[in-house]
RNA sequence: GCGCGCUUAGCUCAGUGGUAGAGCACAUCCUUCACACGGAUGGGGUCGCAGGUUCGAACCCUGCAGCGCGCACCA
C-alpha cells in the first residue's frame, strides 16, 4: 500500500479539482438542456474589492444550493459577475492618482481619468474572481458579467428612457443629501444616521419696529444663519401670535426678514420659533415653497461658507464657522444661552462626513410597479427567508420616497440626456425638465447621442451605481428589451442570496425593475444571510482590523474548512459571531474524512461487490440504514434552508456515528486473521456508505469529496462526483429496526461500561473480565465486539453468576455486568460513589412519583406519556435496589 | 416615538408543552498499528426578571429589564 500523509493537504488538492472541474466545463449552464433549470445570479462584489468573509458566506451558501441543484437533475446557472460601484472605484482610483502621481482627476480631465479607472479595473478587476475561485465557487464563468459592459449599459440607458417617457423620470431642483468630500449627491439609503453630541444655541432675533421685543430662536446650526429667510411659528401658538406678519433683523449680514406661521413648526420644541433657511435644511426648503421665500445658498459644495458679506466666516469649513458664529452672536449680545444636546446626524457611508442637505439639480425616479412589488412578496410569490423582512419590505415599500438617480462623478453610466446648445442656459436655470421639454425637442434623451451631436451637449452626471444593480438578475442574460435563450430557460431566477443590509438598496428595486422591464419577477426566494460579527458583537470592519483574510484562513485551512466551518456555526436568523475555531474544525473534520479512507485504503481489497444487506451483522446494517436517515434528512434540511443544520448532521454522522461507533466495532474485520466473509462485508459496507456519503458531502465540501471520490475509487475516470445524480434508492429497503437495536445496545453498553471502569480507576487496564448476566438472548454472538468497544478482555455470559458483595455493576441494554476486581478496588471510594450515585437516583424517584401521584398528570396527560413516566419510575427504583444492595454489600 | 429581533453551560448557539442539548473551552487519563487536526471519561445551567394559562412551561400569554437592529423625527 502506498504511503498516505497522515495529514489531509489541501492546498494542492483543491487547485487540482477546481482546474478539473473547469477543463471538464461542469459549471457551463446549457440553455437548450431538456433538464429543468435552475439559476442563482451572484450578488455582484464590487469589481475592485477584496474578498472578505460576508463574502465567503454570501458565495459559499450559493455555491451549495447550485451543486445540490445539479445533483439532483438541475441544469444549473450561476451567473457570476462585477459591479462598477461608482464611487468606491472613483474614490480609490483618485486616490491611486494623488498617492501615485500626486494629481487629481480634474487635472487629469474626464476622459483621461476614466482612462485610468478602466485601466485598474483591467488589472485590479479579476482579484475577486480568482478568490472566489480559490473557495470553489461553481459559477458560469464563460457568462461572466460586468455593469459597464458594452451590452449592460445600453441597458441602463433603455430603462432610464423608457422610464423619462412614462413620466417616472424626471430633473428637478430639490433637496438632496450632499457629500462635501465626494462632491456628489446620495440616495437617502446611503445615509447613516448617528447620534451625535452637539449643541442647541438660542438666539435673539429682535423686531425691526424698534420696539425692543424680540423672538428666541432654538438652532443646531448657527453658521447657516446668513442663509435665513424667515422666522417660522406654529400658527396655533398663543405666544407668538401677535409677532406673525411682523419682520425680525436677522444678525448677520443684516436683514430683515419676516415671521411667519406654518403647521410643521412644532410648539413644543425649543423655543417653538424656527428659523428658515430653505438651501440648507428639507423641512425649511418646503416651507419656504409654501410661503413663496427667497432660497440663499451660504455653503460651497465642499462645505465652505459662501457669504463674501460676512468676511470673518466667509471660506471657513462649516464646523469651524459654527464656532465663530457662535462667538460673533454672543459678541452682539444676541446668545441667549448654549445647551448640550443629542440629535442624529446623517453620514455619508462612503467617506464618513457629515451629508450636508443641500439644494440642486438633480434626476429622480419615481418607482414603476411599487404596488405589484409589494403584493409579489405579500401574497408568496416570492418568499423571503427568514420570513420577518417582509414586514421591513412591506414597510419600505410603503413609504417609498422618489429616488434621486443622478450622481455627480464620472465613473459610472452617463446619463443619456443631451441639451440642446442654444437653449442650455435656460435648461440650466429651470426649476424642472421632464416631458414637455422632451416633446418640444429641447432635449434629446436615447440610448445613442442625436444625429447632429454637435448641437448637443450631454448631461455631465452619471447614475447612481443601483441604478444598474436593480437591472441584474435580467440585464445578464438578455439584450436591452430583447428575449434570449437563456432569460427563457434561467428567469425568473430560484434563489437570491444576500444581506438584509441591502434589502433596500438592491432586493426591492430588483423586484420593481423585473416586473417593469420582463413582466415577471426576478426570483422565487431570498435568502438573507447572517451579518457578520467579531467575537465582541462588533460588525467586520477594516478600519477595526477585526476582519480575518479569507484567503490566509483558505492556506491554512483549506477552502473546503473554510466553508464548512463557517456553514456549521451560520444560525438561520440572527448575526453569526465569527471565531477562527470554527474554521479549525472544519480543517479537522476534512481530515478526520481523509483519515477515515485512508483506514479503508490501507486494508486493501478494492470495491468489493455489496452481499445480502439482510445477512450482515447489526454494525453494518445500522450504519447503511443511517446514512439512508441521513440522505433524508437531508432532503427536508435543503427544503428548510436549513445550511448550519445540514452541516451539523453531515458533521455528527461522519465522527459520531461512522468513526466513533461503526468502524471502532469493525477493526477487527480488517485485521490479519479475520475471515474473508467479514472483511468483505464490512469493506462492501464501508464503501456503500462512504461513496454516498461523499456524494452527499460533496456541495458543503466539494474538493475532499472529489478527491476521495476519485482515489478511493467510487468514480471512474473523466466522471466527477459533483455531476453525478443522488441516488434515489435506499442502501436499506427492509426492515433494520432489530438490527440497529442491537447495534445500539451494543454501543450503549460499551460507553456504560467504559464508564464503570473509569469508575473504578482501571480505565487503561484492558486485561479485564466482564461477567453479565439477564443478557439478551443475542448478545452471543455480539459479545467480542462488546468486549472490544469497552477495552475489556472477555465479556463472559453467565446467567447463573452470583456476583460476590460488592462487585462493581452496570446495568446496560445487554444485560446486568459486573466486573469482578479482586482487591483492586478501593472500597471507601467506592463506598463513595454509591452513595453519590444512590442520592441522585434518589432524587430521579422521587421526582417521577410525585409526577405519578399528581392525579392531574394520570388523568390528563396522554397514555404513552404516563407510561413512559411509570417505566421510567421503575427502572430507576431497580437500579436504586440493586446499588443499594452493593453498597449494604460494601459494609 | 413606531416596529423587529435577542436574552439557555465559561464561549458560540440548537431546542414549538412531557427527565435541559451540541460544539468549543475546562479537568483527568491515554503517544493501543486511520486520525494528538486523535481517543476515553468527567465536572458545569433554579433556560433575563415578575406574574398568568396548564396536571405540567425554556417553549404559550401579559408586564418589566438589558442588549442589538430598522424606520421616522430632531430647530
């Protein structure tokens, strides 16, 4: 026999299988295949990011469902691909530049910088891909897709036209959320409120007549003031009734503006007089709407005060205006007073600054089919999993705010709007652009620029990077409005794997998008993963460092203990705690696998033919009919999507039940010396079982599974195990209670008496004699294996045994044993240890009788419950009497 | 303010009304010819608190507390 490592590597083994499996084209879906389909798209990872472990339980939760799909018959798509993520590519491009070149993508100019973002994302774009390789992912990778594809973006642009001529479309002049670092607007999803510490400042706005009154005003943000247009009461507000349609002197630059009354104005907070300052705040803009207010911009786009009036704030960083502002009203006597206060601030995700809520033009959408989206996940046409975010969606979805579409960068699609020339600056100054300006000719919106492009000038925004997200479970596989093959036989897609953190952002906008654009929905299910949290509860995060590298835990623990380790601890519902031991686990429980076959490789004898199933002994009878429970549970698991549990159950029959039991009780048939027969039954049992057990293995682990499918055997050249359907018969089609009961006594009464002679401080002595007595009549034939699995010479059978005083006993499924010890047992101990072990059972007995005395319990609980109660009752009072007999013995 | 989760062994979590479970960690022992990435044995929990329903509650109901998340408001 060759020589085996004693230790799984595999390393080299899982780049072998992954170079097979591509070389043998098993991940290439077959549009015209005559079997049913079954497709998954990936949740696109960002085309410049790295993989970190969202991912690897994200990709390894798809990778499972798509090879379980094809063992059971499935043709099977996944389809791979990256998204362009505008600004996260823009901003670290720009960053490259600066750190690299020390220059900006101003200087460099548009066209010259996306040059460059093309150029990294060539050489930078495949990282990813080649991770996902590396955990075995079995995506389509022939029918890899990118957001910016040629094809995709004519995409893009068909849904943003044919969107503007239904109307949904359209440029208007609003509040939007800014980021003063990156210089463009965000949707309301990409900002994260925070609770923040600030202060609340009270400020005197004194009456133009003179008369001395004034209103106090309550404001968080002071350097704004020279943009206020208004003071705003509550029109139901005694207090300050007489003050409404009077003017007040705004501090600085001096002005007079006027009081007004206005429902949003709530009486109870602060003062109940609100200062207005429609460019910088979305409750004052609609206000100043309402009444008709001037709109006065003080801030720079990136967070400068612009107000050359007041030249001591004007270029100063908006927090450090705040402080001066605050300095100058107290200096004119006008700071009323200063109080801590706590509100939430909006952040910007990307680059963790403040939003600043500013006015400008920008494109927004108004959401096609909402109320269709709604319903589709209401009435379970698709089902969300963990079913609780559907009241998140259905909530979202409720409320859904018309998004704004335009962001202001260059790497992304570019709007497909064009401006007449002649007519630009009056485009440029309207409040709005939809329709009419359409129908009149002023601007030309289409996938491709208009004929006479010199005329035109084209919107400089692009869109925001969800904008072609909500288009991928369809944009993948179809030309812009067209049919294909493959949207024939792939779409509506089966299951969606992803983080509730998008649910918002990506599910619900994909459900929308596919009902507009295909009539139909994106996809069956959603399976929404855990989020990932350190062992602190804290979420992975880069600037934390508390993210291990996927790929550093792959070369140490092989990508298939990645996978299952991380599979076996991911709970249904809630967050996943992350602690590298469970990788470790899985790292031993491949090599626990990989030693289990190297004991049978090393006994020799090639696939033995199976005999009879009837006629092998219980072991192997026991064995077969628990990998047929298994196979089954395995069924309803994948049903359940159920992944941990699946794992957990592949993991307890392979250690538990397989090595710990099975293959303890058939050393011996392996051994020099055993008969022909027994060695054959037992390597035919060995096989049966551990050929399908790799099969079943082989989505959660599928490289070891290949391996030891090939080595051991069980597939033939050219054949790989992935492909190979589950077999629909049973290794066990009869009735294998009596057999397994045996086993499972004998098992039992192993562990019983192992535990005795621990016991008894003789645990290592394997020289010793059990005598039992009241065994089953079976037990015969069974007792050399007893003996062997408790580590005991013989096990004698002798109903007639009397055993001496004070032998120590166990009362096991085979029978009374006793092991006569000769002097060498310690009698205080003991002494000891009956009376500890006789006041517990004590206690059991007077549990169950006063279980059994309560005439509730007998007269309403049902019939086999009581029974089994009284059972119980009876057992532990034998058990009771005959340690009490030893220890009576003992004196 | 509204909503959704969670609270079970030292840790991470299973457990849908009938004797509280697993893995890890811990302790003791074992380098016996598949595996020390291993084997054997053991200790360890009044299931967050208080009520209620029930013969019987970790489980169902009510209230409370703590933790987490989402949405809204925030002058």
């Amino acid at each position: 026999m060759s020589e085996l490592p004693k230790a799984y590597e595999p390393r080299a083994v899982e780049e072998k299988w992954y170079a097979a499996w591509i070389e043998g084209r098993c991940f290439e879906a077959d549009p015209s295949s005559a079997k049913p389909g079954y497709s998954i798209v990936i949740p696109p990872p960002n085309v410049t990011g790295i993989l970190h472990l969202g991912h690897v339980l994200n990709n390894t939760l798809q990778d499972i469902l798509a090879r379980r799909a094809r063992q059971s018959g499935k043709e099977v798509l996944w389809l791979p691909g990256t998204d362009h993520a505008g600004i996260a590519t823009q901003a670290k491009v720009e960053r490259v530049l600066r750190e690299s070149e020390g220059t900006t993508r101003h200087a460099l100019g548009r066209e010259e910088f996306l040059k460059r973002v093309w150029e990294f994302k060539d050489t930078h774009g495949d990282i990813i891909i080649r991770q996902l390789k590396r955990l075995g992912c079995s995506c389509d990778w022939s029918r890899e897709r990118f957001t910016m594809d040629e094809s995709y973006s004519r995409w893009v642009s068909h849904v943003f036209v044919e969107l503007f001529k239904e109307g949904l479309i359209y440029r208007g002049r609003r509040i939007v959320n800014w980021c003063p670092v990156s210089l463009t607007a965000l949707s309301d999803e990409e900002v994260i409120m925070t609770p923040r510490k600030s202060k609340l400042y009270f400020v005197r706005y004194e009456l133009a007549d003179g008369s001395g009154r004034h209103l106090a005003v309550s404001t968080t943000r002071p350097e704004t003031l020279m943009g206020d247009v208004a003071v705003a009461v509550n029109p139901k507000d005694p207090r300050y009734a007489e003050f409404v349609g009077l003017t007040v002197r705004r501090p600085f630059p001096a002005a007079e503006i006027p009081v007004i009354a206005d429902e949003h104005v709530d009486m109870e907070f602060g003062t109940g007089a609100l200062k207005i300052t429609p460019a910088h705040d979305k409750a004052d803009f609609e206000i100043s709407l309402r009444h008709g207010l001037e709109i006065i911009d003080v801030l720079t786009p990136d967070g400068r005060i612009d107000c050359p009036q007041c030249p001591d704030l004007h270029g100063l960083d908006r927090f450090e205006a705040r402080k001066v502002a605050a300095a100058k009203l107290e200096e004119l006597g006008l700071l009323i007073k200063v109080e801590d206060y706590e509100n939430s601030v909006g952040y910007s995700e990307r680059a963790q600054v403040p939003v600043e809520p500013r006015i400008s033009m920008q494109w927004f959408l108004r959401y096609p089919c909402a109320g269709e989206a709604a319903d589709a996940v209401a009435d379970g046409r698709i089902t969300f999993r963990p079913a609780r975010w559907a009241k998140t969606y259905a909530h979202w979805m409720e409320h859904l705010q018309d998004w704004c579409i335009s962001r202001q960068l260059w790497w992304g699609h570019r709007i497909p709007v064009w401006y007449r020339k002649d007519k630009l600056d009056a485009l440029k100054q309207a409040a709005a652009l939809g329709m009419e300006d359409f129908t009149r000719g002023d601007i030309h919106v289409a996938i491709d620029p208009p004929d006479d492009s010199d005329d035109w000038v084209r919107d400089d925004d692009v869109m925001d990077t969800w904008f072609s997200s909500w288009l991928w479970p369809f944009a993948t596989m179809a030309e812009p409005g067209g049919n294909s093959a493959l949207l024939r036989k792939f779409y509506p897609t089966d299951d969606l794997v992803t983080g509730p953190d998008i649910l918002f952002f990506w599910v619900a906008r994909m459900i929308m998008a596919g009902l507009r654009f295909t009539g139909d929905i994106p996809f069956r299910n959603v399976f929404f993963t855990s989020i990932i949290r350190d062992l602190q509860g804290r979420k992975m995060s880069k600037s934390l460092g508390n993210s291990p590298d996927p790929v550093e835990l792959m070369d140490r623990y092989g990508a298939d203990g990645l996978r299952f380790g991380l599979m076996r601890i991911a709970p249904v519902g809630s967050d996943l705690r992350f602690d590298e031991h469970s990788v470790e686990e899985g790292r031993n429980f491949a090599n626990k696998l990989y030693n289990a076959c190297r004991l049978r490789q090393m006994a020799g004898g090639g696939c033995v033919p199976p005999a009879d199933p009837q006629d092998l002994p219980p072991y192997h009878i026991d064995i077969l009919a628990k990998l047929d429970a298994l196979a089954e549970d395995l069924v309803a698991g994948f049903a359940g999507y159920r992944f941990g549990e699946i794992a957990q159950r592949l993991h307890e029959f392979l250690w538990s039940e397989f090595c710990d039991k099975f293959l303890e009780a058939v050393k011996p048939d392996l051994r020099d010396g055993a008969s022909e027969a027994a060695r054959n039954a037992t390597l035919a049992t060995f096989d049966a079982v551990m050929s399908r057990y790799l099969q079943l293995l082989s989505p959660y682990m599928p490289h070891i599974a290949e391996e030891l499918s090939a080595r051991m055997g069980y597939i033939s050249d050219g054949e790989f195990v992935m492909n190979r359907r589950l077999p629909e018969t049973r290794l066990v089609d009869f009735d294998a209670d009596v057999a397994q009961a045996k086993a499972a006594a004998v098992y039992e009464s192993a562990g019983r008496l192992r535990n005795l002679k621990t016991e008894c401080n003789v645990a290592t002595r394997r020289d010793l004699r059990f005598i039992v007595r009241n065994h089953p009549a079976w037990i015969d034939a069974e007792s050399r294996v007893l003996a062997m699995l408790a580590g005991a010479a013989t096990i004698s059978l002798e109903p007639d045994y009397d055993p001496p005083k004070g032998t120590p006993a166990a009362v096991t499924p085979c029978g009374e044993c006793y092991l006569p010890l000769e002097g060498l047992v310690d009698v205080a101990a003991e002494r000891a240890r009956l009376e500890k072990e006789i006041a517990k059972i004590r206690g059991e007995v007077a549990r169950c009788e006063a279980k059994l005395g309560n005439p509730g319990f007998v007269d309403r609980a049902p019939a086999d419950v009581v029974d089994q109660e009284k059972a119980r009752l009876a057992d532990w009072i034998g058990k009771l009497d005959r340690l009490q007999a030893m220890l009576d013995a003992l004196s």
